[in-house]
C-alpha cells in the first residue's frame, strides 16, 4: 500500500515538473523563431504560451508514464494496480491541462515589439544564397545586396517582387541544426497536441474516448521495464517503444489512414472511433500478454516448491 501511494506521488510530481519546464522550453523555442523572423512580428505571449503548453501535455504524459513505470517495476508493484492507478492519474492530468488551456481567459491583442535581431549589413543565408541588408532588416523593401552560387553579386535597391512586394526574407541564422530525430518527434507531439485539442472541442466524451484507450495501451507497456536486471537499459528500451507508439499514432491518425478506416467502418460505427478502438486493442493483447507470463512463472516458482 505505501508503495502504491509512493508512484501516485512519483507520478503526479513527476507530471507536474516535466510539464512545466517542457511548455517552457517550448515557450522561449517559439519565441526565438518568432524573433528570427524578418520583418519582426508583433508578440502575443498567452497565445504562444498555450502553444507551448499544448506541445508539451503529450510529452509530459509520455514521459511521466515512461518513468512511472520504470518506478513501479523496481518497487514490485503488481500490474493491474499500477495500470489502473496510472490510466486514472494520466487521464485526470491530461484534462487538467487541456481545461485550463481552454480557460485560459483574456487573450491580450498583439503588441509589436518593434525589435528585431542584426543592423544594417545583416546577412541572411538559405540554400546558399545569401541577402546583405544594407540598411538593415528594419527596412523590409531597403537596398541589398543578393549573392547567387554561380552568378556575380546583384545589387537591388528596391527588390523586385510580385505586385510590387517584396520577396519575403529568410529567418536571421541562429544557432545549430537540430538532430532529425529530435525534430521529429518534436513534430509528432506537436501532431499528438493538436489532435487532443480538437478532441476536447469536441466534447468531453470524444477527448476521453480517445485519451484512455492511449493511456491504457502504454501503461500495459510496463512489462518492458522489468525485461532485463538493469533498469536502466530497461528504461532506453521502454523509451524506443514509446517512441514507436507515438509514431504509430501518428501514422493512424494521418489522412490518408483515416479515410482507408472511413471506408471500412463508415457504415458500422463512427470512423473517429477507430484508433481508440485499435489502442484498446492492442492494450487488451498486452495485458493478456502480461498476465500469462505472470501465471506461467507462478506455476513454474510452485512447480519448484
């Protein structure tokens, strides 16, 4: 029991911490794009600020499971209660947050700060060209400088552009690639983000009907952790498949995969039922996994006796 009451609080204060510092990470990364952008665009703090918190809901419940689970599998915790226990912990944060968003309240009119990064003779570069702004990038229509691999320098003092407008600039250089990796799954809980949006517009009924079925399908996943004697390879382990899974998600979630679960359930069920139907699913199958093992190895330790 007091084990039990330890991964309630392992999980909640895990949530909590994850959740805070990830939408605020998410928070200054969106405004160091919005700053990198020439001419400067006005700022919005709240509007950028729910962004970032939107991102980061999907990544605090992936990790905060990750960990949790990792913890329930050192303290021996049985399966059953630490997937109930986490299913019910996991769903009520994830509202929480996604209630609060919706109530966020005033959303302040944007407000142009009228600062941007470089003076005059900043240099842009992208796909090897590169724009020298001579009077700086202030002056979205000033006198530059174009320099094209293969070509002599071209100088504009008026750049050229459709209607008379002018070509739209690169963002200002700003720190190192980022890792393909890293980017995409960045990209896909921004993906995972949205879509628990667009459920919880919809309805509380829609937003747990798709939430709990994910939540249930990776905290059967907790059998990974206690795959090897190291927790700590367990725990990389545990992180590829969580990986996977919110890939999978998605992938199921995409267009082209909704409109083939259109075709074959539009005349049977409701087509948004179909990947919380496919997540409860596979969560089934894991549990049913998990639980034979645990009986085979039970009746091998009274086999031994």
């Amino acid at each position: 029991m007091k084990n039990i009451a330890r991964l309630a609080l392992f999980f909640s204060c895990f949530f909590a911490v994850v959740f805070v510092l990830a939408a605020l990470t998410r928070y200054f990364h969106i405004r160091i794009e919005a700053v990198r952008l020439l001419p400067p665009r006005p700022e919005t703090a709240l509007p950028e600020f729910v962004a970032a918190a939107r991102w980061a809901a999907p990544f605090a419940l992936y990790v905060s499971l990750l960990f949790a689970l990792s913890f329930a599998a050192r303290g021996r915790i049985p399966a059953p209660v630490s997937i109930v226990l986490l299913v019910i912990l996991a769903g009520g944060f994830t509202f929480a947050v996604f209630t609060g968003m919706e109530r966020s309240g005033f959303v302040p009119a944007a407000r142009d700060t009228g600062k941007s990064l470089g003076g005059p003779g900043l240099i842009l570069s992208q796909q090897n060209n590169t724009i020298v702004l001579l009077r700086g990038p202030a002056l979205e229509r000033g006198p530059r400088v174009v320099s094209i691999p293969g070509r002599s320098l071209i100088y504009q003092e008026e750049p050229p552009g459709q209607n008379n407008m002018a070509p739209a600039l690169p963002p200002v250089s700003f720190g190192g690639s980022v890792p393909w990796f890293l980017k995409s799954a960045a990209i896909d809980f921004s993906l995972a983000g949205e879509r628990l949006k667009g459920r919880f517009g919809e309805g509380l009924f829609p937003f747990f009907v798709y939430l709990l079925p994910l939540v249930l399908l990776l905290a059967s996943l907790g059998f990974i952790l206690k795959l090897g004697r190291w927790p700590l390879a367990n725990l990389f382990l545990g992180a590829l498949i969580f990986r996977g899974v919110l890939a999978a998600e998605t992938f199921v979630n995409s267009p082209e995969v909704q409109d083939v679960f259109a075709s074959l359930l539009g005349k049977f069920a409701d087509p948004s039922l179909a990947v919380p139907l496919l997540f409860a699913a596979f969560a089934v199958l894991v549990d049913l996994y998990t639980f034979l093992v645990f009986a085979a190895r039970k009746n091998g330790e009274e086999d031994l006796r």
